[in-house]
C-alpha cells in the first residue's frame, strides 16, 4: 500500500466552546480531541507522517505535547502558526492548497481515500 501523509488542523482556539484552552486539549472521554485523532492514525499504517497544525506559542506547545504523548504511529512534524493562517477571511480553497504545498514535499502524489478505504 502506498505511503501518505496526513494534516491535522488543530490550531483551534476552543473559544466558542468556552473551555478556557485550545480546542485540541479539551478533554472528551477522558482524553484530549488531539489524542483521539492521533489513535486514528496510529490505526491507519499508510499514515508514515503526520502533519499537525498548531497555535503560536505556549498553547500550541501543549497541543504538541499532548499528541506526541498520544502517539500516531508515524513521524509527527509540528507546524506553529495555524491560528493565523485560519484567521484570515476568507481562505479559499486556492489560499488552502497554497499554504499546504509548502508543507508537503514537490515531488509528493495528492492522495484522496474513500472512507471505506481508511478503516
């Protein structure tokens, strides 16, 4: 099976759920949102790497922190800086593809799963 790469936005401030910290960190089930995400792909072995988008600064230092603790099962490469890029109105799908193909190497092959194909 092919190799891919995977980006997981999770630079959310959590603002509209009021929990006082990024939406990342809040806890469901016992656990951070980041860490749920993070079990998925560790269940997914097409994923070699991880790409997760986070906040500037502390916070997003935490929601690092907390999935390299989860783990993923691949490489997780951290991106500072996504509550900047999602606070710009609006991004549009070209603005997307923009900021994504300067985290994935030139010579990657766009893959889309079906659903199906994931589980």
């Amino acid at each position: 099976m092919p190799s891919a790469a995977a980006v997981l936005l999770a630079a959310g401030s959590g603002r509209r759920l009021a929990a006082g910290r990024p939406k990342a960190l809040v806890p469901v089930g016992g656990r951070p949102l980041v860490a749920w995400s993070c079990a998925l792909f560790a269940a997914l072995p097409q994923f070699e790497e991880l790409v997760l988008v986070v906040p500037d600064g502390a916070a997003g230092d935490e929601v690092a922190e907390a999935a390299r603790a989860a783990g993923s099962g691949a490489r997780l490469a951290v991106v500072p800086g996504g509550s900047a890029i999602v606070s710009r109105e609006p991004l549009s799908a070209h603005a997307f593809r923009a900021e994504l193909a300067s985290l994935v190497p030139a010579d990657a092959d766009p893959v889309l799963y079906p659903v199906e194909g994931l589980a």
